[in-house]
C-alpha cells in the first residue's frame, strides 16, 4: 500500500509511506517528525492503549471540555473561513476559483443514485462489519449510525490493557477473519496470550424486523495453550457496548443474568429502523455490570470505558463498571464476566417493540442452538460458494486452501463504511486566518476495502483497483457499489483524493500533521484493472443476464466520470513533450533524501531521476495511461458510443500501443530494460555535516552530488523496468520480450525463491535508507501486488504463439508456486498476511501485518485468475 497522501506508515522499523508529495522544506521537515507525532498521538489516546491505571476520572468533566473546544473551532472556522476568502479575492481571483474548482463536486449524476444501489440491494447491505479499525465493530451504511462493538481485558507483562483498535502493540498471537462473506456472514478468531476469541456475526430481514433486519454475535470465549495468567484463567472479562452516533438516548436495561432465557440488554430508537432492541442470552454463569455516558467523541470510547474501570476500582476496589449512567446516555457497555469455557450470544432486534408477539420467536431464531445450526450452515455455503467462483480444485494443496479463504474473507471484512470531509491543502502562500491550511470538501460517504485493520484502516485509492480484482469475482454488486462510491467523490476538475480520512475514527488514526491532501497529486488509476474486467466479462458473456444488465447500466453513467478523472491525469501529469508523462509532485529542491520520492506513483521510495524536472518521463505513468485509454475504448464498444471522445480514446490507445516509439523514448537495448528518463547522475550519496542552528552546532544527514546530472535514461532495474511487459505492451514475437524474460530469472538482479525483488541487486540505491529516518521500502523487498501483474503477464504470453510461450510458462509455474508457497508458510507460521516479503531474509513477512489488502491477491494466484491485458 503505498503512495498515498498523509499517513505515517513506519511505526518502528517499516511502514508504508503515504506522506505528502508537495515537496517543501517544512513538509520534509514534518515526515521526519513523523515519530514524534506518532508517539505524541498515542499520548493522547490516538494509538496504543495505555495500561488501567487507578487514577481519579471525572468523565463527564471531560466530556463538558471536549464539547466546548469543538464548538470553539468550529466557530473560529467559519469566521476565519471568511477572512480567509476576503484576502484570497484581493490577491487574485484565479488561486481562489482553483481553490473552490478542488472542493467542488463533478456536474453529472451520482453513481450511488442508480436504481440499481437502491431497494433490496441498500437494505441488504445496511447492517455489517463496517468498522474494520476495531476487532469487533458493527455499523449502518447511514452517517449518523448505531454503533456497536466488543473490548475485553487482555493481560500482557502483568498489566491490564483494554483491547479494543486493532494494533499490532498488543501484540495479539493472531487475529482474523477465517469466513466473511461481505454481506450477511462472518466469523473471526482472536488469541490474546493463551484466551481464544472466537466471534461470529450474521445478520438476516425476518418477518416483522426493521429496515435492514435483525442481526446476532456469539462471542465464544476458552483457554487456548499455557499462556493464561491465574487472572485470566479464573475470569474473562468482555464488555459490549451499543452507541448511537446521533446523540439519541439509550434506555438501559438489566444487568441481572437469566437462567430463563434472554435478558434485555438495552433500547432505543433510531429514525431509519424504528425502535430497537438488543438482548443477550447464554447458559453460562456470568456476572453483569453497566454503565451510561452521553458522547459525541466515539472514537474514543476505549478512553471512557478506561477512566470508567479506574475510576471505579479506586473506590471500590474491583476490576467493574459502576452500574450508573449518564443522564441522556446515548453510550451504553455492559461487562460480562465469566469463566471459561463460554459462549453468549448478543442480538439486535430492529422494528422492536415490547406489544410485539414475535420478539421472542425471533430471539430464539438467532441465539442458542438455532443460531449454531444456521452458523454451520452459512460456514458451509460459504466455502461451497468460493469452491464455485475459484475453482482451485487441482490447483493447490489441502493446507492452502484454509489460506486462501481466510485472505479473501479478511479483505471482505475488511470493507468498511466511512463518512466525512477531506481535508483539501490550500495553495502555497495561502493560508487561513486561525491558521488552517486546508478547506474541506463536500461531505462524503465511502464504501471500500481497507488495506489494513490495524495500520491503515481507510480508503487508498491505488490499492482500491486491486482489492477489486478480487471483490467483483466474488460480489459483482458489491464491487461496483464500492468502485460506485470512489467514482462519487470526483471533484470539478476531475481529481480523487488519493487517500481518504473520513470521520472521526478515521482520523483518530492519523496524526494531524498527514491529513491533507493535495489536488495536484494523483495516484495510479488501478480502478480501470477491474472496470476493464467487468466490460470484457459482458462481451464475453461471462455474467448472467440480470449482472450483464447492470453492469451495463453502471459503465454507461460511470462514462462520464471516468473520462473526467482520465482527462485529469490527461492535463495534469503529462510531461513536457507531447505523448510525454511523469509523476508530479518530487521535490526539486530536497537536500535530506537520497532520491526524491515519488510518493504519486504508489511506489515511493522506487528511484527515479536524482534531479526532478519537467523533462522527465516516467514508464508506469506512461502504460497506466495505456490501460485507462484501452479500458475507456472498451467502455465506447460496449455502449456502441460513436462520437469524437470515442475516436479521440482509440486515437491516444493507438499512439500509446506504439512499441517502437515506446522503446525509442524509455528501452535499454542494451538489457532489455524499461527505464525512466531525466535529469539524473548515479553521483550521489548521503553525507553527515555539522550545520549551525540557533548558535548550536548539530549534525544532519544531507545529499551530496559529487557529479553534475545530465538528461539520460535512470538506470536502476526493478518493477517499473517491467511494467510495459505487466500490461502486456510488448509483441509476443520481440527480442525484448526475452530480455525482459532474462531480468525476471536472473537470481542477481529480480528473481528470489519467495517472489520477485522490488528492485535489483545490481542498482546502486538497492536497500539504501533515502534519509536518515526512512529505510528502504521499495528498494528490494517482495510486493504482491507487482508480483500479480507480472505473473499475469506471464500466463498471457504463455498462450501466445511466439518463440517465448514455453520459457513463459516455465517461469510462470515456478514463480507461482515461490509466491503460494511463502504467503503460506508465513501466515501459518505467525498467523498474517503481511504488507511485503524480506527478499533478505527467506521471504520473511514484514511492513504492516494483518496487511489483508493487495496480499489477498494470493486467491486468484492460486485460482489463476488473472485481469485482462488487452481491449
């Protein structure tokens, strides 16, 4: 995941990169703060869990403070909002008209208000796992939502610690989702130090439920191993909390278990589903405490129930809620105590009321032994649905098999349901008078996939092309509502924020300083991957006449869209000279880092030209553009469009698919390698020097150039040496098509026995730091989703007559199997699927884990399923 905007991505030794791209001296000053920022967060609650401390809490104090400093800002907003626009119309009107163009929605019709995205389709979809930052989350597709969720105390080095945000410092054995099927089915598994969490939701529309039905969890909680302190062997303590986001009292129920059957938990209304009600029920001995908070801050919910538990324990010595409430509660948890083995089961009953006859019934329905048959049944149609869609019998070995399903169910439950503004940064000298450097966008919902539950818990726009490669072979409903979604948030000038921090979850976890984002930048259009797919699976007839119907009806208004968003790039990115593109956004003044990231292309830290210019051009950019122009031709066909657009997209599709102009402005003849081209000299290193600052001497890691760069192709072999080969540009018949063949197979330069390098051993940046604070990210290690790209290319010239077809075959085989066989073993040997591979260190997963974004892309390696390469 990758080169987004905002985001801090190392939390020790590596993490994605998804800073901004604009290039400044103080935006490099701030990325090297990012640690600071990041341990700063987490002191005030925005990262890891402090320990229970007994201290003395006044949450309702707190909540009284939290209320009046957001009133404050949001006054000092709009008065400053206006002083801001006053001087922006005296400088000139045309920064302030870029400005409003940037924070304006496109004019054309909202792919979300297709028939097709309304009905049956939005109820079905309402209720699910939409809060994939915490490791039980449940929420509606509507802004102002119910919200519920699970914590529970974990212990670790003798101290207690609420779980609660997914977080790799609780340092849970492993956690997952092992069946989701993205709409009405999941279930998850949690060790925690030797206490086993099993958690299973599912949802169903009954007779005389609410709008978006009725939906269950059954927690099962046991001992798992020898790890268990006497504290957790004696007592597990879960707590289950219900909130509504638009401030409605909750009434709270009892806390008095029942031997008899449910007990009513809590209720409510809500103005989407009427009245409501959650029960719990369970045969188990368990002991029940409560309490009520009225907060508008839920995403900090864990401090509450913190503070709650300290607070208590100081005056009564035990580990519990008080049993109080809130005048007005619209917060309202509940603690569980019991032993193990145990089970309980929770349920939410939508259209409730206490006259109903049928709340038992439908109680019954979804706890107990009810419950267990219909989970066994889900479970089974599940895997009987994914033995279906991806056919991997005689594929892949009985032991990958329970990995490939757990990486497709943690990408579909990872999809998550966010709703909010952007934060758009102004032009340079531009800035408000309360001292706000960003305007918001329009309010938005997003619908996507996440990457990770733990590190990156929102939509990026690059992976989001990849995560749908998977999705619409599973759910074509739900890929097109996602990409739907995506399409929606398109402003005036036909630009989507590459990263999206939507909301107050979303952007608890994200220091404040990686929030903006810039509308000169872009990111890799992977969307066309899967709208591709979809346009050629109709002319193929590959979707069933009700699914071919709305595709159909999707591209036609997503037409317009895409050609906005495509014309963006089209102006934005191109380069200097005519069929010319490279990445904007490089600094061309940096003195910290070794090669100027590219943060815009995905790839970061990937060298390019060691001094940006606008000579440069860059050959991703250029078959990216490739791949929009042959989807948006694709899209023309199918809708039989015969206007000038239509033949100014073939036009463009044919100069793009020029091979010999391709090789004239990017092929080495020499190696058969793809290079960028620019301003460039191998000449450089990384150099302490003692800089004076304040009258006090200090050593800082600065670039020196020890030989002038001049205008050549960049010599440095690695995924972009081969992305014309990816996007099967290159004649099956070609030299180059061997050359290209020789850099994959060559154990010195890409090849490895887990996958292939990021970049080659030969290049003179391989695994080199770019600055004192950021280690080499895609400078050698193992990335799946290029790795999919090229294996996807390599099973296209497979079965292509050419003199290559039976050496691409060969490869293909052996680097599929090195890419099954190393996800595997890493997830069965630590229990995640991981950001990226050490190429170093035996295909050892590191980066991000419980990264279940483009690593789930493992599904279709072992299905052999793979996008299409040409219109």
């Amino acid at each position: 995941m990758t080169g987004g905007s905002s985001s801090v991505r190392r939390p020790a030794a590596a993490g994605r990169s998804r800073g901004n791209a604009s290039g400044s001296e103080p935006e490099q000053d701030a990325r090297r703060s990012a640690a600071a920022a990041a341990a700063a967060a987490r002191r005030r609650g925005r990262g890891d869990h402090a320990p229970l401390r007994l201290v003395e809490v006044s949450p309702r104090n707190l909540l009284l403070l939290g209320i009046a400093s957001v009133s404050l800002l949001a006054v000092a907003f709009v008065v400053y909002t206006g002083g801001w626009r006053e001087e922006a119309v005296e400088e000139g009107e045309t920064p302030l008209r870029r400005v409003v163009r940037s924070v304006t929605p496109l004019d054309a019709p909202r792919m979300m208000d297709l028939p097709q995205f309304q009905g049956d389709h939005k109820e079905s979809l309402y209720w699910g796992t939409y809060r994939p930052n915490v490791y039980l989350g449940i929420r509606a597709r509507t802004p102002l939502s119910l919200i519920a969720g699970l914590m529970w105390i974990g212990v670790k080095n003798g101290q207690y610690f609420l779980r609660h945000v997914c977080q790799d410092s609780d340092e849970l054995d492993t956690y997952g989702w092992t069946d989701h099927n993205g709409r009405d089915y999941g279930r998850q598994m949690l060790l925690d130090h030797g206490l086993l969490l099993t958690t299973s939701f599912m949802k169903e529309k009954g007779e005389g439920s609410g709008y978006g039905g009725d939906w269950a969890v059954r927690l099962d909680a046991k001992n798992e191993g020898p790890s268990l302190s006497e504290d957790q062997e004696s007592t597990t303590h879960l707590f289950f909390y219900i909130a509504d986001e638009a401030g409605n009292s909750i009434t709270m129920g009892s806390h008095v278990p029942s031997s008899r059957g449910h007990v009513l938990l809590a209720s409510g209304s809500h103005e989407e589903i009427g009245n409501w009600e959650v029960h719990l029920r369970s045969e188990d001995n368990l002991e029940i405490h409560r309490a009520g908070f009225k907060s508008i801050s839920m995403h900090n919910l864990s401090d509450l129930v913190q503070k709650s538990l300290a607070t208590n324990a100081m005056q009564s010595g035990k580990l519990n809620l008080p049993d109080m409430a809130e005048h007005s509660s619209n917060v309202i948890i509940y603690q569980v105590s019991t032993k193990h083995p145990a089970k309980i089961d929770i349920v939410f009953l939508s259209g409730a009321s206490s006259e109903n006859p049928m709340i038992a019934e439908r109680i019954n329905r979804l706890t107990g032994p009810f419950l267990s048959t219909r989970l066994e049944s889900k479970q089974k149609d599940f895997e009987k649905r994914y033995d279906q869609i991806f056919n991997l019998n005689n594929k892949i070995v009985s032991k990958e098999l329970s990995v490939g399903l757990a990486a497709l169910s943690n990408l579909l439950g990872g999809i998550g349901y966010f709703y909010g503004q952007s934060r758009i940064a102004l032009p340079k000298g531009f800035t408000q008078k309360n001292g706000d450097k960003y305007i918001p966008y329009w309010p938005a919902s997003l619908y996507t996939a996440v990457p990770s539950r733990s590190f990156f818990p929102r939509g990026f726009l690059w992976d989001e092309g990849f995560h749908q490669l998977v999705i619409w072979r599973w759910d074509v409903h739900i890929s097109m509502d996602i990409i739907g979604h995506w399409l929606d948030l398109i402003n005036a000038d036909g630009w989507i924020p590459r990263e999206q921090i939507l909301g107050a979850e979303a952007l608890s976890k994200v220091p404040e300083e990686f929030v903006l984002q810039y509308p000169s930048n872009g990111n890799p259009p992977t969307l066309f991957l899967a709208l591709r797919d979809l346009a050629s699976g109709i002319h193929a007839n590959q979707f069933s006449d009700e699914e071919a119907e709305k595709i159909s009806t999707f591209l036609e208004r997503a037409y317009v869209r895409l050609n906005s968003w495509f014309q963006w790039f089209n102006s934005t990115q191109t380069g200097k000279y005519e069929g010319t593109f490279y990445w904007h956004g490089r600094d061309s003044m940096a003195t910290r880092e070794l090669n100027p990231k590219t943060l815009t292309s995905g790839l970061d830290d990937y060298p390019r030209a060691s001094h940006p210019n606008d000579e440069e051009r860059h050959v991703d950019l250029r078959c990216w553009m490739l791949l929009a122009t042959n989807c948006m031709c694709s899209i023309a066909e199918f809708l039989k469009a015969d206007n000038s657009l239509e033949k100014d997209y073939h036009k463009m599709s044919n100069k793009l698919s020029d091979f010999g102009l391709l090789n004239k402005m990017h092929l080495d003849d020499k190696t058969g390698a793809y290079f960028d081209y620019g301003n460039h000299t191998e000449k450089v290193r990384l150099r302490w020097y003692e800089v004076k600052d304040n009258d006090v001497m200090r050593r800082e890691l600065l670039r020196e150039t020890l030989q002038s760069p001049q205008l050549q192709l960049v010599p440095h072999v690695g995924y972009v040496s081969l992305f014309p080969f990816m996007l099967g540009a290159i004649p099956p018949e070609s030299w180059v098509l061997d050359k290209q063949l020789d850099l994959i197979s060559n154990s010195s330069i890409l090849w490895t026995d887990y996958g292939l390098r990021s970049l080659s051993r030969t290049s003179s940046i391989y695994m080199k730091r770019n600055t004192e604070h950021d280690p080499p990210y895609w400078r050698g290690p193992i990335w799946i989703n290029m790795n999919y790209m090229t294996l996807s290319a390599l099973h296209h010239y497979a079965h292509e007559d050419g003199p290559y077809k039976t050496r691409a075959k060969e490869l293909y085989d052996e680097l599929r199997s090195n890419l099954i066989r190393n996800i595997v073993h890493n997830y069965h040997e630590t229990g995640f699927f991981w950001e990226n591979y050490d190429q170093k260190n035996k295909g050892k997963g590191k980066g991000a884990r419980s990264f279940t974004g483009w690593t789930s892309l493992v599904v279709l390696i072992m299905a052999e399923s793979y996008p299409t390469l040409h219109r």
